[in-house]
C-alpha cells in the first residue's frame, strides 16, 4: 500500500518573530514543531520530518528526540534547499506516492484537511494539488514523488518559491478550511494565533 509523507519547513531564521517558530509553544506547553508533526500523522502522513537550518544546535537540544528533524546546512543560500533537503530524506521511504508540505508556520489546519487531501490525491493521482479557500492558494501542498525529484533536482536560483516550480504540474483542490491560508512572521501575528493553535 503506498504511503504519503509528511514535511514541515522550519529552517528559516524567523527574524521577525525574534526567536524559532518551532520551538513557540501553545497553550498546552507543546511546541509547534511537534502541533504540526503531530497534525499529519493524525491527518495520515507517515513518516513525517522536520527540516531544520537557523539555529540547529538550539533546536536539536531543545525538541524531543521522538522528531525526525533534517537539518540543511545551506539553509541561509535560499529557502528551496531546505525543500530539497527534507524532500531528499523523505525519498528513501518504501512504497511512497506523494509528500505533504506544511510551513511550519503555517498553523491552525484542521487534521480533516490533512485526511481528506490524502483522499483527494489518491482518488486523482495528481502530480501536485495546492488546497484553495475562496479562491486563495493555501500554503499546504500535496507533491508525487515524481515531481518531488524534479524539485529537488532544480538546479536554478535556490531562493526560487517553491510554488513557482509546481505552478506547471498544479491542479486546485477547494476546501472550507480558511486555516489554510493561515501564516505569522511576528510576535503580534503569534499572539492571533497561538489563541486557536
């Protein structure tokens, strides 16, 4: 039976929020590396890692060891090696159809979405769906192993979005859940949505 797996981007230096967003906690003392772990697992993922760069030593020490945590030396070259990073541990998994990518600061999703993107993706066989809430593209993603190769195989500008390199294989999937659309880069943006996280 083929698996999909999960990945969460948490390398960056989070300048704005003062301090890693992986390691924010919410109202029930549980990191945000772990919430969004733990959200797809619970929604279908497995395995899931946590792609690490800024502030490695601090988060290593810091996380529990149950976390499978990549970390990307050339985080600071551009956010898409950090993509690539996680991706390219993810491959080595037997029987994997497709890879879930979950901003770490992306938060709030409901672990029905997770699921019934799973659904989604094995009902269709797409190469890649991108959630959408009243028109808007969410920052979730679903990719095929294939397209998770070509990704990793881009050899252009490494601080290219990621969506512009999935924009060609892209087919929309509308959902209810407006979380999707959810991001924060400051502790005011936190204090939002730590209250529903």
């Amino acid at each position: 039976m083929s698996k999909t797996a999960g990945l969460v981007t948490a390398a960056g230096a989070s300048r704005r929020m003062g301090s890693p967003k992986a390691l924010l906690r919410d109202a029930n003392g549980q990191t945000l590396a772990e919430r969004q772990t733990s959200l797809l697992k619970a929604g279908g993922c497995d395995p899931v890692a946590v792609v690490i760069g800024a502030a490695a030593d601090q988060l290593r020490s810091s996380l529990p060891n149950t976390l499978r945590l990549v970390e990307n030396p050339r985080w600071s070259a551009g956010r898409l090696t950090s993509v690539q990073a996680g991706l390219q541990e993810l491959l080595a998994t037997d029987q994997l159809s497709g890879i879930v990518i979950l901003p770490i600061d992306s938060v709030g999703i409901q672990r029905q979405t997770i699921a019934e993107l799973l659904q989604f993706a094995q009902m269709n066989s797409p190469r890649v769906i991108r959630p959408v809430h009243e028109g808007q593209r969410g920052h979730l993603a679903w990719i095929s192993t294939a397209v998770a190769q070509e990704v990793i195989a881009f050899a252009g500008d490494p601080d290219t979005p990621l969506h512009t390199i999935l924009e060609p294989f892209t087919i929309v999937w509308p959902v209810a859940d407006a979380r999707i659309l959810s991001n924060f880069n400051t502790p005011e943006d936190w204090a939002r949505y730590s209250e529903i996280v």
